[in-house]
C-alpha cells in the first residue's frame, strides 16, 4: 500500500513529523505474522510505533520487524512504571531503577536508541509527583538522554483532565503525551487542544473505545446515524479525531492487515466537521455511563462480602443492557470470572440481597436487581 496520508507536525516540541495513523503495539499476533504485519504498516505510513515492557513480548517482535533497514523509518517509543508492573520485586520509582528498565527495553528491541521515553500511566498526582520529583523515573530518563540513548520524553495518561492540564502547566519537559480519546468518551478534548498549544505532540488511544465502537450494537449504530454518509461507526469515529486538528496522531492496535487498510482508508475520507463533530457527541452523550446515569465505578459499594467486583459487574450490565453487545459482553463476562484473572470476582449469582452495596451507592442503583438479571443471563446452565 502506498502512503496516502499527509504528514503533520508532530508536536512543535518535538521538531518531528508524523503521519495522522500509527501502530499502536499491545495486541500483535505471533510472530511470524507479526513481523509483516509490522513492515506492512511502516510502509504505509505508520512510522510512529508505541509499545512498553509490559506489553508482554510486543517489544521483542518489534525489534525483529525493525531489522533490514525498517529502524531507521520509524519512531520508536516504550514505556514502563512500576505501579503498572514489576519487573523484580524491589522496582521503584527512582532515577536508577528507570535507567535500568529502558536498557532492559532497549536490549530487547535490540536497538542502540530509543526515539522516545514515555513515563506510563500518570493516573494521580501522587503518581506525578513520583515520577518528577528529584531523584525520580524523570531524572532516570534525563540520565539517558544525556548518554544519547534515548531522544525525546513524555508520558501517558488516564488522570482527570483537571489533573491533567495542571501538568500540562508544569511539564516543560513533556513533549508526548498519550491519551484516550473517543466519539463514546471524548472527556480529554479540551485538555488535547490545550497540550496541542503549547507544542506537546498529542497521541490518541482507543480510538474505537477498545474495539467496542467495532460491535454490532444497534443503539450506538443509530447515534451515529446524525453522519448520513458514513458506512459504518468505525468510520465515523475515525473521521471524528480527522477533524479535530488538535490530534496529531492516533494508535492503531494493528493485529491483521485489515487493521491497517480500513484505518487508513477511513482517514483518507473527508473528517467530520466542527458541527458534525457536536452533533456526533451529542448523540453519544446519551450513551455513556454518565448519560445513563449509571454505575461510575466510583468503588464505594466495595467491598463486596460475596467476593463480587461490583463495579466491573455494572460495567457488564452496561454493555449486555445498554449498549446491547452481547458478544462482547459475553467475553468480558468470561473474563471476570476466570479465576486466572488477578481481578478475578464472584459471579452474580453470589449475591445475597444484603444491600450493603446499595446503601453506599452514590447514584442509588438498585445493585441487588441488576445482579439478579446477570446471573439469569450468564450463570444459568
């Protein structure tokens, strides 16, 4: 496939271009199809690449699909804190132990250098703090650029946009920064517009909201019906982050080569405009937890003297009820419940009705009712 989109800068800060699609590398397939996979993506214009150390053997695989002259077209970025995963027991926050992790990602890619080094998952300031303050996983990564090992910084994020915008403020060091970003949850969208002046190169993930906007769900179908044009929800969440000229780039969890052909294809169609993006939001807006006003997994139900990850069986029931994707439902459901799971919970049919639960729900859910409708739809045999 030749390359059919048109570069942007990424970021003033950063001094680098970009294509508007990238490769997102959570979920590649094995191997042997993952290395062509990769190379069929590069030469199609993905050159940024995002991967960490815990995303299993993602770095591995793309350090091979790097070999054969493919490291030079790309930019290379990983990550790693230790809130997310330990890789030994003793792995903290200190300049040290960051140092150590981005050779040991480095030695697995099997490169001389990094392009960029993110600090993974700010989600509090508290976490902000320890990644920044003297002595920590901000100096670590100093200490590599000054050794040229690494060319350019910044970090992720699940923090509120709040949290978010004040680090924006503080991080003149920041010239990434990652965020989810979607038609179904598009909360960051005045945070992106202000990272994107100041010169912070904006990256999107989830930008299907996980595969869930790839469902077959009827009402999310008919809230994007406001777009007449379109073929379908994937395209017309593809061509909602088009038209914001605030997001540099977005990550493609590319896992067959149709992840690449459609995503691209998707972007070479007319973006939505600024009403047309309101209108898709509006619609959405309806849809979400907040609209519904259901569950916000606030967690203060918890715990659960049955075992129940309560917040997770309320997002069940959102997507089995309101969304409607039983398919996906049915996989979360599995999931949860699968004692392999460290998150693992009791299935709804452990519910006694003790109302516990209810009696600390900030949105005064009937919990006790929405377990016994779960539990006729999934426990039964």
């Amino acid at each position: 496939m030749a390359i059919t989109m048109k570069s942007v800068d990424f970021g003033k800060r950063s001094g680098l271009k970009v294509y508007p699609v990238s490769i997102g590398g959570m979920r590649l397939p094995e191997e042997e199809k993952a290395i062509p996979l990769i190379r069929q993506a590069i030469d199609a214009g993905m050159i940024y690449i995002d991967t960490s150390r815990g995303y299993g053997d993602s770095e591995i695989k793309i350090g091979k699909a790097l070999k054969d002259g493919y490291r030079k077209k790309v930019i290379l970025s990983t990550k790693w804190c230790p809130w997310n995963i330990k890789i030994e027991k003793n792995d903290n926050t200190s300049a040290e132990c960051m140092h150590k992790r981005i050779l040991e990602s480095m030695q697995r890619l099997d490169v001389e250098y990094l392009d960029f080094y993110q600090i993974w998952s700010i989600n509090t300031p508290a976490q902000y703090k320890q990644a920044t303050e003297k002595g920590g996983m901000l100096d670590g990564i100093f200490r590599a650029m000054k050794e040229g090992l690494v060319k350019h910084i910044g970090f992720t994020t699940h923090d509120t946009p709040e949290n978010v915008g004040k680090y924006i403020d503080e991080a003149d060091w920041c010239e990434t920064i990652l965020f989810t970003h979607n038609i179904l949850n598009p909360s960051y969208k005045e945070v992106i517009a202000k990272a994107h002046k100041k010169g912070i190169a904006t990256i999107v993930m989830n930008p299907i909201a996980g595969g869930l906007l790839d469902e077959d769900s009827p009402v999310l179908r008919q809230a994007a019906e406001v777009i007449r044009d379109s073929e379908n929800l994937v395209e017309v969440a593809h061509r909602y982050l088009a038209g914001d000229e605030n997001i540099d780039t977005i990550l493609c969890g590319i896992a067959k080569p149709s992840d690449i052909t459609s995503t691209i294809n998707n972007y070479g169609k007319k973006p939505l405009t600024a009403d047309e993006r309101s209108a898709v939001e509006l619609a959405m807006k309806n849809l979400t937890k907040e609209g519904f006003s259901f569950c916000t997994s606030c967690g203060y139900c918890m715990p659960c003297p049955q075992g129940i990850n309560i917040p997770q069986m309320m997002h069940l029931a959102y997507l089995q009820d309101m969304l409607q994707v039983a398919k996906l439902a049915k996989r979360y459901y599995d999931g949860l419940v699968d004692e392999k799971n460290p998150a693992h919970s009791a299935g709804p049919e452990k519910c006694t009705a003790c109302g516990k639960c209810e009696d600390k729900c900030t949105q005064k859910l009937k919990i006790t009712e929405v377990m016994k409708s779960l539990a006729e739809k999934f426990c039964q045999k």
